[in-house]
C-alpha cells in the first residue's frame, strides 16, 4: 500500500504533499464516511450554535427521540486517546453550573456515516473548516474559533503538516488529539457536517442577511438564499485577504443562521423542519446525543447571538514549508494566551483586554 499524500484543496495548493511516516497509534481507519459533493469551507458547527442560541428551542421537547434518530453516530472517538496525555478537564464549575463545553466541528466533503463505513478511504478525508466551539460554564458567552485549515502543526506519529491531514490520516481520534496537542483545550464533543444541508438549512428560514460592504461606501444588509449565501462561502480570489476572508465570511454565514433562527424559529412546526435539516446535515460522537443538546439549549437560553464571539486563532501570516506546500503559520505565543482563557472558561474577560490585531469578525463582512 502506497503511503497516503497530504490532502490539500484543489483551489489553494497544487503542490503535492510529502509522504508522512508511520501511523502511532491511529492505523485503524474510524467508523465510515459517505461521499459528499459540495467543498463547501462552511462553519460545521452552525447546527450546534443554532440548538445554542434557539430560544423557540423549547417547543422541540416532545419530538426529542423522532429528532435524535436524525442523528449519525460516529464509534467513541475519545476511546483511543491516552487519557494521561491529555489536557485537564476545565475548572469545576460553581454549585448549581453547569461545566463549561467544547466541540470540535469539522466540515468535510466526504462527511463520517455510521451506516457505510466501508467507504473510508485512508488518506483521501478532506476537511476545509475546523471550529472549536467554546460555550462557558455559566451559559452566558460562547466562542467560535476558526482555525485555518492550512496550520503547520505537529499531527501525532506524522510530524509536521497541515492541520487537516490528521482528519485524512487517522479520522476524528487523531484530529482531536491534533487540536488538543496544539491548544491545550480538553474536548468534550465532536462533530462533523455535511455542507450541502446548509443551503436547505437557510432556504428553510427563508434566507439570511448577512452586511456587505456597498459600492459607493457604506453597507447593507444583503438577504441571501441558501444556493447565494453557498456561492457567497466559496468565494477566496477576489478577498483582499484570500482564505483569511473567507475564514470570516464562513463565520458570517453561522453568525446569520444563528440570528435568524432565534427569531424566526418559534412554532412547533418550523422548528420540526429546520431541525430535521440541521440535524439530518451532522454526524457526532456517541456520547453527544439530542437530549444533551437539548440539555444544552435549556442551560443557554439567556444566550443570543450577540453573546457569541466569531474568531480566527491567531496567525503570523503564510509561508512555505521546506517540502513546497503553502502553509499557515500560527502565531504561537499569542495562540496559547488565547487557548489559555479557553481552557481555563475566562474568554469575555481576555476578548475585552485583547491586544490590537487578534482576528474577530467584524460586523461587515468583505
């Protein structure tokens, strides 16, 4: 068997990948993968933050076991991890709070399905968004971070390479150790989405609006279908900071979705529709089932939209790696302060005192 190639988008890099040493302890392919068309770099984790932030949430209680077979199943991902090797479960909450909690959502082209896992190919996994969603132990801020799918990390038992090979070459167990090697922060939950549900997802509420800049000067509000508000996603060559924009606009879309959601979905039988797309698009962990997002809805539903911070970790800019793949290089000193106030659920405060340059999603969207 020939070794596999680093899997880089088609759009952003033509240099092939170097050939990665032995597999560790990930040599195991994980549970399935189906085929997706769309290569959509979506924020994943939109179905998440929407059960976060849906007030109307509450009218779904009666449809929790319909809703929870709508759900794939990915095989316990944190089962082969060395619990040794870990980062510390986050600071006890206070009595009568609940912990603080994080996902780690990925959107993938060839999304994780517990019903053919066959079609697993080692190697040939692509993931264009990975999302850590931080939501604190008082229910009352949430972080989405963006981490640039071309990071030049350390993947575990392959040395040094984008980040989004170690979706490709060991599935969600060797991401999850990936991301918690690079940021210190314990993941509780993960998910995986399919892209293409996302434009149903917004066509279900109607369409979102998202602020673009207007020509002239200014901004406007600008609604979208879900096919546009796709098209508006996938756009990188004409942003004046290529996939860093795009990185925003992913964010932006989330930001939408979620907006409109805890408006618009108030009557038993919208939510029911927009559920059913929205959970029908993700595959979780086993642990992470509808009553636990219910669970969650309940505990969070003082939060809203605006209580939610859209950023990128940050970075030092690009570069090429010694082999000639263009890379992200993290900036690693003020990655840590920031995966630091993750880890430790003290994020609005360290947001507030942040220094200048640390990437956020402004209210217009490039």
């Amino acid at each position: 068997m020939h070794a596999p190639q680093v899997v880089d988008d088609p759009r952003t890099s033509t240099e092939p990948g170097p050939e990665p040493g032995p597999a560790t302890r990930h040599a195991r392919p994980p549970h399935g993968g189906r085929r997706r068309r769309g290569r959509v770099a979506l924020a994943v984790v939109a179905g998440a933050l929407v059960l976060v932030v849906g007030g109307g949430a509450l009218a779904w209680t009666g449809y929790t076991s319909s809703l929870d077979d709508k759900i794939e199943r990915i095989e316990d991902p944190f089962a082969a991890l060395d619990e040794a090797d870990r980062p510390d479960p986050a600071p006890a909450a206070a009595q009568g709070e609940a912990a603080p909690l994080n996902i780690l959502a990925l959107g993938s082209d060839s999304r994780i399905s517990a019903g053919d896992p066959s079609q697993w190919e080692f190697g040939a996994q692509r993931t264009d968004a990975i999302i850590l969603l931080h939501v604190s132990a008082d229910r009352r801020s949430a972080a989405a971070v963006s981490i640039p799918r071309d990071s030049w990390v350390d993947v575990p038992g392959y040395g040094k390479a984008k980040i989004n090979a170690a979706f490709s070459y060991g599935g969600p167990a060797l991401m999850i150790e990936t991301v918690e090697n690079l940021t210190g922060v314990r993941i509780d939950h993960f998910a995986v989405a399919d892209f293409e549900s996302f434009t149903t997802l917004t066509d279900t509420l109607g369409g979102v609006e998202i602020e673009v800049p207007r020509e002239g000067g200014g901004s406007e509000l600008r609604t979208m279908t879900g096919e546009e508000a796709l098209e508006f996603t996938r756009e990188r060559y004409s942003l004046p900071n290529g996939d860093f924009g795009r990185v925003q606009r992913q964010q932006a879309w989330l930001r939408a979705i979620a907006g409109k959601a805890t408006r618009e979905v108030r009557d038993v039988g919208t939510a029911t529709r927009f559920l059913d797309t929205a959970l029908s698009s993700l595959a979780v962990d086993e642990g992470f089932g509808f009553d636990k997002m219910l669970d969650l809805v309940v505990s969070s539903r003082e939060l809203s939209p605006a209580d939610i911070a859209f950023l990128t970790a940050p970075y030092a800019g690009t570069d090429r790696s010694a082999d000639g793949q263009s890379i992200v290089v993290l900036d690693e000193p003020r990655l840590a302060e920031l995966m630091g106030a993750v880890a430790e659920d003290r994020l609005p405060e360290y947001l507030e005192d942040a220094p200048d340059g640390l990437d956020q999603l402004p209210p217009v969207v490039r």
